[in-house]
C-alpha cells in the first residue's frame, strides 16, 4: 500500500492532471443524461402490470389522456350557451393541435365529439350530441335530457349535476418527452379563455400533465438544491478547518465524484428518476465525510510537527486511515447495494449508483487530498484554536457515566412508541400524492375526482379464447355483472365496456324500450348490430372496447384515486367473481392494467423490497462488523444504534401517518448504511482505548474526546444535508429528507449515549 | 356512362389539341366523373381489414348497382362472415349535397329492416379505412378547388397530377381532409392513387388502384388497397365476377328484395 501512497505523492501533478481528465469524461458523458417520469417505467420489465399495459395500448390503443375540466358553479352548470361555446371551441382547438392524435373518437373525447345512440321510428339514429353550439333554451334542454337519458356519458363527459364537463385527448405516441411544452400550451389556452371573462374555471390533469410537470420539477429541484446544500458544506467546513484548502478542498473532492458518479449513469444509460435525483445530494453530504477524516488528521500531525517532511507526513495519513475510511464506505456501500434487492428499478439504481458514488468519493479522496496538499504552498500553522462544541463533547463524556438509567429508561421509551408505529405503517404509491397538498395539478386533480368519474384508470382486458367469443349473450351479461359489481365501490367513479353500448342498441332498437335495455339474445344479433353501428357511427368508436376478431375485450374503469389501499382490496374483492365469471378452463384470461394496477404493483414491490433489503443490509452489514471486529458480540452492539434508529423512523411513519412510497421505502437501508459508520469509528476508537489499558470510564470519555467531533461533524452534515431536502417542490423528497435526518439524530444519540452505557452493562466482559 | 357526355367528352378530347391547352383540374375530374362504369354492374366484393398488428378481419358480400340518371341504387348482400350472413344494405344514393342519401338495413337475427341515419361525408363506413365520400366514384367536384399540378409517369402509366382543397374551413372540417392528390390515368381517366392529408396539414392516407383493366368494355380496377398512415391500419378491397349492363330491374333495389336476400339464381 505504501509503495501506492508513495507513487501517488511522487507525481503529484499525473495525478491531478489524470482526475481532471477524468472529470472531464465524465462531465461531457453527463449531456446524455435523460429523465425518466413514466410511471410504468418503474416498474420491472417482467412485472405483469408492465407488461399488461404495453398490451393494452398494442390491443386497444388505450393510452393516458390529458384531461381538461370546465367547471361552472352558476345554477345552469355548463348547459348555458357561453359554456358550450367555450366546449366547442376547445374542441376544434384541440384537434387542431399537431401534439394530439385525433384519429378516432377516443382519441378525443368531450361533449362536442362524443354520440347519442338513439332509437328513431324505424331505425338507429347516432348522431352528436352537439352538431354545433345549440343556439336556445330547447336545444339545450334537450342535450341535457339525452345526455340523462343515454347514460354512458354521464358522470364521465358531464358531471351528474351539470356542473362541469371534460375533455380527454390523446397525446401522440411519440410526445412523451414534450409533456412539459404540451401542459405549457393547453395551460396557455384555457388561461386565454378564462381571461376572456365568463364564470368558468378549466382544470388540466391527466397522467400526461402530471408526469410532464415531474419533468420540469425534477432538474430544476437537482439545480436549486445543489447550491443551497454547497453553501451548508462550506458553512459547516469553515466552522471545522478555518482555512481555505481545508474548506474548498473537500468541496472539490465531492463534487467530482458528483460528477463521476452522474457520468457514470449516463454513460450507463440509467436514467433519473424521481428518487435519483437525490443522489447528488446524498453524494456531497456522505463523501464528504472521508475528506474531513484526512484532512483533520493531516492537520493535527503538522500541528504536533511528528514527520520531518510533509511526504513523509502525508504518507503516514495515508496509511492510518485507508483501512478504517475503507471499511466506513464498504458498510455504507452494502446498505446501499442491499436495496438490489428491489425488483423496482429506481431503487435499485438508487442504491448502485450510491455505492458508486461512495466509491468514487473515497478514491478520489484518497488521490486529490494528498496530491494537492503536495503541491500547495506550507504554510505557516495557525495557533490550534479549540474547535467548536468542545465544551459538549467534554459534557457528553461525563454526562453518559452519570444517567445511564435515565438514557437506557428514554431509549426504551422510543422503542416501545416506535414498535407500536410500525404496526400502523401504510404503503401508498399514488402518483398524485407525490405533489405536496395546494400544488395547482393536485388541486386540479382533485377537483376532476369530485366532479367527474375520477382521473385514474383501471383496466380490465378478458381473452374468451375465441374469434366472437365476446358476442355471446352470457359473456356480454357476465361484463355487466363485473360492471355492476366494480361500480359498488364508492371510490369507483365510473366503468364502460361494450356490453353497455349493445344494451343501449338493444333498446334503440326496440323503440327505444327500456325495459330492451339489456345485452342482445343472440351473438348474431350482437354482430349484426355492431356492423348496423358502423354504417352510422366511427367503426373505431368501439376500438377501444374490443378486437377486430371480437375475441378481446376491455372494460375501462374511472377511479377517483389512484391510493394502493383502494386498489388492493378493490383487486382483492374482485379476483373471485372474476374466476367464476371467466374461468379459466373454459379458455379465459382476465388480465388488469391501468394507472391504479401500476400503483397497485408498485406498492407491493416496495414492500418486498423493502423487507429483502433490509435483511440484506443488516446481514451484510452484520457480517462486515464481525470480520472488522472479529468478534461476534462487538458486532451485534454495533448493530444497536442503526437497529434502534431504524426502528424508530419506520416507528415515526407509522405515527405519523407518512406511508411508504417509493421514496421513503429507501430511509431504511439508507439509515442503516450511514448510520454504522458512526459505531464503527466509535467502537474503534474504544478498542484502542481498552487495548491501551484504560479503565471503561477512561475509555468512554476519550473516546468521546477524539471522535466524538467527528461523528457530530458527520451527523450535521448528514441532518443539514437532508432538511435541505424539505424545501423541496416534491413531496417525496420532503419526507425523505424529513426521515433521514430524524434517523440521523437518533442514530447520532444512540450512539454516543447509548452506547457507552451499553459497554458499562457487562463492564468485566465486554472489552473490545 | 351516359351516351351524352360521351359525346361531350370526345368532343372536348378532339378540341384540346385545337385550343392547345392543358385541360384544367376541373376538366379532368369531369372527366374522371363521367367515365363509363356501365349501366348497372354485380359484383363480388371481399373487404380485409388489416390493423397494424397485422391482424385481418375479412368480409364478403355481392353488389348489385344501377345507375337512375345521376342517381344510383344499389343493394349490397352479405355472404361472410356467418354471423353477418344475409345482412343486407340497401342504398338510394342522390347525386348532389342538397338530399341525404336514404339507406336501409337487414337483420336477419332481428328480422326487421331498419332505417340508418345518414352519416357525415368524413365518417368512416364499415370499419374501412374509407369515409362516405372516399367509397364515392368521385368526390363533389363543386367542393373543392381543382388544380392541375403536373403530369409525370406513376409506373409505367402516364398520369395527371390533380390536387383537390376543399373550398372552406367547413367543408374540411365535415370531410376530415385539407387537401388531396389525385393521378389520373390519361388514357382512360382512373384515378390509380390518391393521397389525402388531415386537417393539421400531415399526410393521412393513400388508395392505390391496382390490376386495371377492361371488363365488357369497362375499365375496371380488381383492386383498391387505402392504408392510414398514422393509424397503420388498411382496407384492401378486391372485386371479381362483374357483370355489367345485365339490365338489372327496379326490383331489385326494393326493402322486399331485402328481406329475400341474395339468390342468385334470381338474377338474369
């Protein structure tokens, strides 16, 4: 190793001359970094709700919609002609729109495109509902009866009580990464509409909306976060060193490795992800850790002048702390890498790219400092001034030999509060709820649930297994039924499928009857009326309900919320009716798709994950303790303090009421990862005490002496590092940051007030 | 297709070479809409509908037309697929915008014959790639601007270059296109592709007339194959056992008729 170190100092300049280079690759890989908001995205290629959607836009073309909503609170609601001037005017604008397929009637869907099918005296009329703008109160009158009276539409177009309607329209396939430029302009137009004057209000959601507006949140969070969490780095290193190198050194340090590390994504093609964007952040708070170790013990060599010459001296830091900075990253790395365990691949990228970063940061670390320091100037030392919070620390030593009953007594307390909060932990991945609570897309999406049938879609698909299978009379009954059924639940807004449409022909068809409402008798007639269909309606109007081979078909649901729970007992009620409607020895499928079944898929595999990286991290960690510390007992105390933090931030959530989402399903491993470190320095530094000697009280107070600094050093910047996070736009980094620099004080008291009166507990044996 | 225009026709081919000018876009969709197609005409007809997947849906019917004037009639009979089978359309079909066209439906598992709305020029028919207006001879030559554009060889046939915009915003709107391309075929004045384009000015569709040729002495093309290119799905339309100028009678093109469904020994 030496004879590295020693190479190192000797070509000072190769060195840095090859970490520029190298930053400089990297620097130039980072243009071909890309944002990833997709939501089905994260999920597994393998996973059924991936591969489920994929299906159903190959099979149905059905595809997330921007939806827009007019509202308007007059008595009338939008039956007046001002509004429905408005409606048409969107309408024709939106098909305008170079940005939207408007192909087929579901491509565009809002009250001027959509039909009334409607018995006449001798035949089948479908017509608009609106063939332009009724000019009176009859005319509207009458919309607002057949609206009523045909049903399909209502509550899905038209609000039931008449107080708003919608707009639905596709974007065009290839449009995904201008999301952003697409809200901007639909955005633009409402605005322009609404300033005209008038009493309507438009809203804009739809899983296009929200996940363009991710997009242009997600950098722009990377941007604004970077500096503020740079000028608490400077801060907390002014505070620490007082000298410029020992403040702009580390911060070179971190930020190439911030800058290797998003390199290598790019270079990967990783892409960022909501919780990836972290990354840099969590980069310059963790790496900057090694950089702080080294230069404060270069500088408390020089200030006892120990080596002759600073290469000497340099080298010697070098040696003394390449093995502890190394065993602090590898068990910070393996929480980290414990979360490929996940089957989500944010996560596991996440957790990669950290313990890369990790590595970078160390590296780097150990080849900038020392080359730098090589080729800077000596310099005359200033006096050792005290550094601060001495008077603490000192108070710390003293304080945890005095109360160990009370400290055992508060940590008991938290541990019990916390067991019984992870009872109560909740999974929810909702899309929506990762805008904080007044952010106007959540507003407007919750406008659109209360108005309307509900923004989120589930989806059906059912193969019968046969060419006109789902013209059969049972089948089409057995659509009905799960219509019905799904319908029961309140959080349902609205479903369709093409039983519905037949049933309303049925009863077109028998003079408008409704006691014909009901599927047809025969799968003949079924086909023959579907083909009547397509002489007066779009063929496609029905494209998106069934295959051309009628052998598919598809009911869409309408959710008013996309939360897990809702969903999974949803599923869960449903799985049962279904395999007795559609078994599957008779040659059926039930297949589920759709925004909700995604959230639904998501949430289950941030549980398995959750629990898989968990076990891995402790495990992994568990072990490199035991292989550190070479005996099984010390490495179990070390395990104290993360488990026990741990615990009580999974304890807060469940308090609190902050479910695990894709985000705060990372505190776990993460805290775990960081959280060791503190113990190993800790345990370290008492080894060295007891082997020197002292008694159990010596030790504890000296070693909260030496790196008793150091580990509150670490968890400032580690907690400051992370509150930053709270002035996020997204509130998943909000709760993330919130949790990880909770779990960071509890973990920094556990340690350094705990564990001392753990050591005391069995003070004979226990000697490390 | 009418002695009279014939004659108009010969007359205005003889008289080109005398004034020495290109015909204009107009002359020549005249003299697309005028072409013979006979009397009256049977024919087979077989419709795949091919999606983008590649998936076909297949349909087979009989056609009998007559032509009333510049009006037609005509009675179209299903023969496949079986749960579709003596399905029957009856069509009046009036030459001009100012009347709608009458249509009426057989089904057979209803047993009833049902009256069908009209529908818009722009809307698809029978889950074909083709609208109303498209499965016309010739578009409503007084709705669109016609230019000549050019002449050139499309294979080895030599063509007019005829683009169509209809005349105002309504009408695009009502036919769904902003603009068409028409290559007619000098010889004997059949459209053999047309290329049409959406209201956002991007290429839409293109029907291209393959295997032309002269059955009883009237052009014919065995095959239209229309393909959306922004959807991907197609319509391939291939006709066969024509019989023209049989002298069809009034008869046939009577809701009786419809109910009867196609027999065809009651044909001549």
């Amino acid at each position: 190793m030496k004879q590295i170190f020693n190479r190192v100092l000797t070509h000072p300049k190769s060195v840095l001359l090859l970490l520029l280079l190298l930053t400089g690759v990297a620097g130039n890989q980072m243009r071909n970094i890309y944002i990833e908001t997709d939501m089905d995205a994260m999920l597994p290629r393998h996973s059924d709700a991936y591969i489920n959607k994929q299906v159903l836009e190959e099979r149905f073309g059905s595809t997330d919609m921007l939806i827009i909503g007019v509202i308007n609170d007059e008595k009338d609601g939008i039956y007046n002609t001002h509004s429905l001037t408005l409606v048409q005017e969107l309408t024709d604008w939106l098909a305008e729109q170079p940005h939207f397929r408007t192909l087929a009637l579901n491509d565009l869907l809002s009250l001027a495109t959509i039909k009334d099918i409607r018995g006449s005296e001798n035949g089948l009329d479908v017509e608009k509902f609106m063939d332009g703008v009724p000019e009176n109160r009859a005319e509207i009158d009458y919309l607002k009866k057949r609206m009523h009276e045909f049903g399909v539409y209502e509550d899905v177009i038209v609000s039931a009580d008449g107080s708003g309607t919608i707009f639905a329209v596709r974007p065009m396939p290839d449009t995904r990464h201008k999301y952003a430029e697409i809200y901007d302009m639909v955005k633009a137009k409402v605005e322009a509409m609404e300033a005209r004057g008038g009493s309507e209000r438009f809203f804009i959601s739809g899983r296009p909306v929200i996940e363009g507006v991710f997009g242009v949140y997600m950098p722009q969070e990377m941007k604004r976060m970077q500096p503020i969490i740079m000028a608490l780095l400077l801060l907390l290193l002014y505070l620490s060193f007082r000298t410029p190198r020992g403040v702009f050194l580390p911060i070179v340090v971190v930020l190439m490795a911030e800058i290797w590390m998003l390199g290598t994504m790019a270079a990967l093609g990783a892409p960022i992800y909501t919780v990836t964007t972290m990354l840099p952040i969590l980069i310059l708070a963790i790496g900057i850790a090694d950089a702080v170790h080294f230069l404060s013990r270069e500088r408390l060599l020089a200030h006892y002048q120990a080596y002759a010459h600073r290469k000497e001296r340099l080298i010697e830091v070098m040696h003394e702390l390449w093995k502890p900075m190394l065993m602090t990253s590898v068990t910070t790395g393996a929480g980290f890498l414990s979360m490929l365990a996940s089957d989500l691949p944010p996560i596991r990228d996440f957790g990669l790219f950290a313990a890369v970063g990790i590595a970078y940061a160390l590296l780097i670390t150990m080849l900038l400092l020392p080359a730098a320091l090589m080729l800077l100037p000596e310099k005359e030392k200033h006096a050792d001034r005290k550094p601060l919070f001495s008077g603490y620390v000192e108070w710390l030593g003293r304080a945890v030999l005095a109360y160990p009953k009370r400290i055992m007594a508060f940590f008991a307390v938290l541990l019990i509060i916390s067991v019984a909060g992870v009872l109560k932990l909740d999974v929810n991945a909702s899309l929506v709820d990762q805008f904080k609570p007044g952010d106007p897309i959540r507003k407007a999406d919750e406008m659109l649930n209360q108005h309307f049938s509900g923004t989120t879609s589930l989806d059906v698909m059912i193969d019968t297994g046969r060419e006109n299978g789902l013209l059969e009379p049972e089948f089409l009954q057995h659509l009905v039924d799960l219509q019905l059924e799904i319908e029961k639940d309140p959080m349902v807004g609205d479903s369709s499928s093409i039983a519905e449409f037949l049933q309303t022909m049925n009863q077109a068809l028998h003079a408008d009857d409704p006691a014909w409402k009901r599927v047809p008798d025969s799968s003949d007639l079924a086909a023959q009326y579907l083909l009547l269909y397509s002489f007066s309606g779009a063929p496609d109007d029905f494209e998106t309900f069934m295959t051309g081979d009628y052998r598919q078909a598809h009911v869409r649901i309408n959710m008013k919320t996309d939360e897990t729970r809702v969903v999974a007992a949803l599923l869960e009620r449903m799985k049962g009716k279904t395999d007795a409607w559609f078994p599957e020895d008779k040659g059926f499928k039930v297949e589920w798709a759709g925004t909700g079944f995604t959230v639904h898929r998501l949430s289950e595999m941030i549980i398995e994950g959750q629990v898989a990286s968990l076990a891995v991290s402790i495990l992994a960690i568990f072990l490199l303790c035991w292989w550190m510390f070479g005996r099984l007992l010390i490495a179990a105390i070390a395990m104290i303090p993360v488990s026990l933090a741990v615990t009580v931030n999974y304890g807060m959530m469940g308090n609190i009421g902050i479910p695990l989402d894709i985000a705060t399903a990372l505190t776990g491993a993460m805290a775990l990862g960081i959280g060791v470190d503190f113990a190993i320095h800790y345990l370290h530094r008492y080894h060295e005490e007891s082997v020197a000697g002292r008694s159990y009280e010596e030790s504890v107070i000296n070693t909260n002496r030496s790196v008793g600094h150091a580990i509150l050093f670490n968890s400032f910047v580690v907690v400051g590092g992370f509150l930053v996070l709270l002035s996020a736009a997204l509130y998943p980094q909000m709760k993330l940051g919130a949790l990880i620099a909770a779990t960071m004080v509890v973990c920094y008291l556990a340690t350094c007030y705990l564990f001392p009166v753990l050591l005391g507990l069995g003070r004979k044996k226990i000697r490390v | 297709m009418h002695k009279i225009s014939l004659l108009i026709f010969s007359t205005m081919l003889l008289a080109a070479p005398v004034y020495s000018a290109e015909p204009t876009g107009l002359d020549i969709m005249r003299l697309v809409d005028t072409r013979d197609d006979g009397d009256d005409l049977i024919q087979k007809m077989k419709q795949r509908l091919i999606d983008r997947r590649g998936d076909v849906r297949e349909r087979e019917m009989i056609s009998l037309r007559k032509d009333y004037g510049r009006d037609s009639r005509s009675i179209t009979y299903f023969l496949a697929p079986s749960n579709v089978r003596d399905t029957a359309l009856l069509t009046w079909d009036y030459d001009g915008v100012e009347k709608d066209d009458d249509q009426w439906l057989y089904l057979p598992a209803l047993k009833k014959v049902r009256r069908i709305s009209s529908s818009d020029r722009g809307d698809y028919f029978m889950g074909t790639d083709f609208t109303f207006e498209d499965i016309k001879q010739t578009p409503e030559l007084e709705d669109y601007n016609w230019v000549l554009t050019g002449s050139e060889m499309l294979g080895d046939q030599e063509v007019w270059v005829v683009e169509g915009e209809p005349k105002n915003d309504d009408l695009k709107k009502n036919l769904g296109y902003a603009k068409t391309r028409y290559y007619i075929r000098k010889d004997n004045h059949m459209y053999i592709r047309v290329d049409f384009w959406d209201r956002k000015g991007q290429e839409l569709k293109h029907l291209v007339s393959e295997e032309i040729r002269q059955i009883d002495g009237v052009w014919t093309a065995m095959k239209g194959t229309m393909t959306n290119v922004q959807s991907g799905h197609r319509t391939e339309l291939t006709f066969s056992e024509h019989r023209y100028n049989s002298g069809l009678s009034d008869r046939e093109f009577s809701e009786r008729m419809l109910k009867r469904g196609y027999r065809d020994s009651g044909q001549n």
